[in-house]
C-alpha cells in the first residue's frame, strides 16, 4: 500500500504496488476496496496506522467462523 499523510495529519492512501506471476505494477484509483479475512486485513496495513485508534482496533479481532469482516468510517 502506498500511502502518506494528508494535510488533516491523517492518512491518505495514493496506490497500490500489486504482484502478479513476478511482475509488479502500481495501481492509482479514486476508491480502494479489499475483501480479507481478519489476518490478511492486519497483514494489509501499514505498522504507521497502529496510531489511529480505527487501525490498531483491527489488532483486537480474532478469527470466527465467519472470515467476513466490515469496517467503515471516517478517520
């Protein structure tokens, strides 16, 4: 994930770095979306974003029967 920090001080996303059959591209959108489970969302963001109470809730979950998990909101 490419990110820095917005003018708010909080984070702003501005890519994807993607891997496919050992080539590598960046991906700019408007909106970004993943569908993970718990362990691939804590594996997805940034150590940095532990800061954000939202983020470093993320840490808190702990796999269910279920491997949906849904998370919206502002910063």
């Amino acid at each position: 994930m490419l990110y820095e920090e917005g003018p708010d001080g909080k984070p702003l996303v501005t890519g994807l770095r993607m891997h496919r059959a050992g080539e590598m591209s960046t991906v700019h959108a408007d909106c970004y979306v993943a569908a993970l489970d718990c362990q691939g969302a804590k594996k997805l963001l940034p150590a940095d974003w532990r800061k954000y109470p939202i983020f470093d809730n993320i840490h808190r979950l702990q796999g269910a029967r279920s491997p949906v998990m849904s998370i919206s909101g502002n910063l």
